[in-house]
C-alpha cells in the first residue's frame, strides 16, 4: 500500500511529538490544505495567529538602544580586514608584527573564515605587511577556505596525515604520521617572519615550545588571547546591529510559541510547541537570507532554536530530564532558546505562570515571578559603563536576599555573550571587570524551588550603554504577556 506523506511523518521521528501536531494536520489536511498537499510547513504556517505579535514592545521613551537592525546577512569582510587592522594596532604596542590564531572562534572573528570545529587543526597566520591571510587547513576545507580571504596556505589531507598523502592529487601513500604544528611552523619559517615574535591566541604545551624552538629558534612566541578576548567582548556597532536583527526574528518566535500555547493548552506537550516555534521561525528566517542557492559563505550561522519546559523541569538550572511534558494548568513554562544570524545573536527566555483550574494565580509561583522579573530590570538599570560585573550582582543579590528568597538563588546574574554563547566577563561577586560600552551580557537572576517544582529564569541580551543598558528583544515582561490561563 502507497504512504502519503503524513504517514511517513508519523511513523518517523517526528511521531515524538506525540500525536497533537499530527491530529491537528488530519484535521486541517482535510478541510484546508488538501488540495495544497498538507506539507508539514503549512501546517505548521497554520498554526500562527499573530495575535501575540502585536504586543511586542516598541522602543521605549529616552531608551538608549536597541539599534536599527542590520540589513546583511553576515559582515562584509571590509568588517573583517578593519578588526585585523585595530588588532596590529594593538599588538603593536608589544612589538608583535606576526601573529597566528588557532581558535575557531579568533579565526572567524578576524578573518570572516566560517568553518566547522573538528580534531582537524586549522590555523590562520599573518606578517603585518601581509595583506591577505595564510592558512593551515584540512583538504576537506578546500573550497571553503580558498573562497574567502586567502593569500595562500598549508594544506593536509586529513587527521592524522601521512607524509606525501594526498589522495585526492592521486598520491596514495603510507608515509610518516605528521605533526601537523611543525608542519605549520616549517611553512612559516618559509615564508618569513616580520619581526622576531609571533602574537598567538594560547599558551604553547612543553612539546610545542620545543619544536617551535627546533624550526624558529629566534622567535619568541607571546600569548595575546587576552588581547583578542578585549576586542571579542566590546561589540562594535556592526555587530550589535545584526544581533538585533537576529532578535526581530527572535520575537516572533517566542510571539509564535505564545499563541500556540494559548490556543492549545493542555493539548499539548512542551516539546511540541518548541518543536513547531522552532520549524516555524527558520521557515521565516531561511526564506528571507540570501543563500544563493547553496554557495559557500551566504547565510552562515543563521538559525532560532525555540525551546520550551513546563512544571518541574522549570526548578533546575539545568535540567536532565526529558523535555515531554504535558501543558497543565497550576505550572511555571518558560519558553527559551537562541537565535543568531551570521554568528551574531544570544539568548531569549521568557516565564510564564498557569492560572489554576480556578482561574487564579499560585501565590510561591507570583512571589519568585515577581522578584526574578524585577532583578532583571535591575540588571538593565545598572549594567552601564563605569561600573564593575561584581558591583551589578552584588546589588541584584542583596535584593533577592532582602525579598527573603535566598533559598532559591542558584547561579550568578549573568554571563557575558558572544558568539560561542558564554563569554566572560561575568555579572558575578568575584568578578571585578570594569564595563564598558558595547559589552554584552545574558540576564539570568534565576529563582529554583526543586521542593515545589517551579522555578523562574530569565534572559535575554543585554547591552551595556552610557546611562544604563538596554535589551534586545522587544518581548514583553508583563504579566499581560506571561500569567496566562489556558
């Protein structure tokens, strides 16, 4: 007997929705989409009244931010070549007129290199006079790396490489294992040093020190991470434009899983709305990028993760359960997840309490909503430059003592955000870095009752301004949009 598309959806993976999503397509294949085939993005398009859109925050009077959103997919590699050049600009000051950067997260940040993470090593190297970028790279990388920002390179096939192997010039060869960093510094050595330092983004492991000592022996290799990490942690305002435009799709994502919540209620479990928010909002996203029909380096790191939990799944941090829970009435949910376009983006949470089956709100549950929600404004009012990480938590911390909710508080206010998600510095007692502007920071202060099962965590991406800071989604904090009965 021939399946239908349907058929095959419920009998596959996505049968873990657990049987709501897919009654409701019944339903709906039959009386609206039939004709149109019934495929799972129409149905899941069906779903999305928009009613919860329209209460999505302008920006508010004096508001100091949040900026207009960008209109690029990615920044332009003019972005890049400006921060390699504000990098020389620092090294500089340290004599350093080489530098080489083996985190992917350095590489990207300064030469727009988009590349996945492996055991395979990749490596970008620059003298100051250079003016494009050398890499060490895997074969598999080729194209990729040679479509960017490249003035030549060290290719290996693979990990581990054999010497002469290279299966894909017809060299099919057992040779010696390579070790792939002096292959990297023989490379540099013939290609010549500016200077007699070379900048690197780590520590060098004994082995290392060795072999570099072996092939440059008058190089002196100097740590500047710290350096590149400054730079990482003061967004410019490229960047903080297209993080904003990561969050206007944010925003109508968590618009979205509000409304389904809404219309579906106990119909539902937590991972059929974060499943459908999620399939939904990259529908929107996917189709607005230009992806020039699959080329290399077009829609890089653009993607909205919606997650969902509801009841006790709430009252830990993290939590290790399942998120398969049925909406009920008397819960905390939150809706969370990340979203990100060309790399630039962070978190959004919101909390949400269920009214009872009486229509009333449970007392514990408004009690920890309140004082959470209210710290979080805490943290926009004094996350402004001048002041010091720990001198933000300390007063959101003698807040939720003072509130008498000490039992509940978990974890630090805030971690820094960049595009590895946490990135220092960190709203934390012990954490004494001074802000400035441009810095950017989730808004965390959560409050966890694993006793009673609820908890409230918030976040969302705070930047640090002049006067006080401000956030990037225009997702309301009200109990208009988070105590809902269903």
């Amino acid at each position: 007997m021939k399946r239908n598309r349907r058929d095959v959806l419920k009998g596959g993976s996505l049968a873990l929705l657990g049987g709501g999503l897919f009654r409701r397509m019944d339903k709906i294949d039959g009386m609206q989409t039939r004709g149109a085939g019934g495929s799972l993005a129409e149905i899941v398009e069906s779903r999305s009244t928009g009613a919860s859109e329209k209460l999505l925050l302008g920006p508010a009077p004096g508001e100091e931010g949040p900026p207009e959103p960008a209109n690029v997919d990615r920044l332009p590699l003019e972005w890049n070549k400006r921060t390699v050049a504000r990098f020389w600009e620092q090294l500089a000051q340290k004599d350093i007129h080489a530098f080489a950067a083996r985190d992917q997260l350095n590489i990207i940040y300064l030469t727009g290199y988009w590349h996945t993470h492996t055991e395979r090593p990749q490596v970008v190297y620059m003298n100051k006079d250079d003016a494009d970028p050398w890499f060490l790279y895997p074969a598999l990388d080729r194209d990729l790396v040679k479509g960017w920002w490249f003035g030549g390179g060290w290719e290996y096939f693979d990990t581990k490489h054999a010497e002469g192997g290279f299966p894909e010039q017809g060299k099919v060869v057992q040779g010696k294992t390579v070790d792939l960093f002096e292959m990297l510094l023989e490379g540099i050595k013939a290609k010549g040093v500016e200077g007699n330092k070379i900048g690197i983004d780590g520590k060098l492991y004994a082995d290392e020190l060795r072999t570099a000592r072996k092939v440059l022996p008058k190089v002196k290799w100097v740590d500047v991470s710290d350096t590149l990490l400054d730079m990482r942690e003061v967004k410019t305002p490229e960047e903080l434009r297209l993080t904003r435009r990561a969050y206007t799709y944010f925003d109508r994502a968590h618009a979205y899983a509000r409304d389904y919540i809404l219309t579906y209620g106990t119909d539902v479990t937590d991972y059929e709305v974060a499943f459908a928010s999620t399939f939904w909002i990259n529908n929107v996203l996917l189709r607005d990028l230009d992806l020039s029909g699959g080329l290399p380096h077009h829609g890089v790191a653009a993607s909205v993760e919606i997650d969902c939990r509801v009841g006790r799944l709430c009252a830990y941090p993290h939590p290790n359960q399942p998120r398969f829970n049925r909406i009920q009435p008397n819960m905390p949910l939150q809706v969370d997840g990340d979203a990100y376009i060309g790399g630039h983006g962070g978190e959004n949470y919101r909390m949400y309490i269920l009214a009872d089956r009486a229509g009333e709100f449970d007392p514990h549950m408004r009690k920890l909503w309140e004082v959470s929600q209210h710290t979080c404004d805490m943290q926009v009012e004094l996350q402004k430059e001048g002041a010091t990480c720990s001198s933000v938590a300390y007063e959101i911390h003698k807040y939720q003592v003072a509130q008498g909710v000490q039992d509940y508080i978990y974890h630090r206010p805030a971690h820094g955000e960049g595009s590895e998600g946490h990135q220092p510095p960190y709203l934390a007692l012990g954490d004494y870095t001074v802000l400035k502007k441009g810095m950017c920071f989730s808004e965390e202060p959560g409050l966890y009752d694993p006793k009673a099962g609820v908890g409230f965590n918030w976040s969302d991406h705070v930047v640090t301004g002049v006067k006080s800071g401000y956030r990037m989604s225009r997702v309301p904090y009200s109990k208009e949009w988070s105590w809902v009965k269903i």
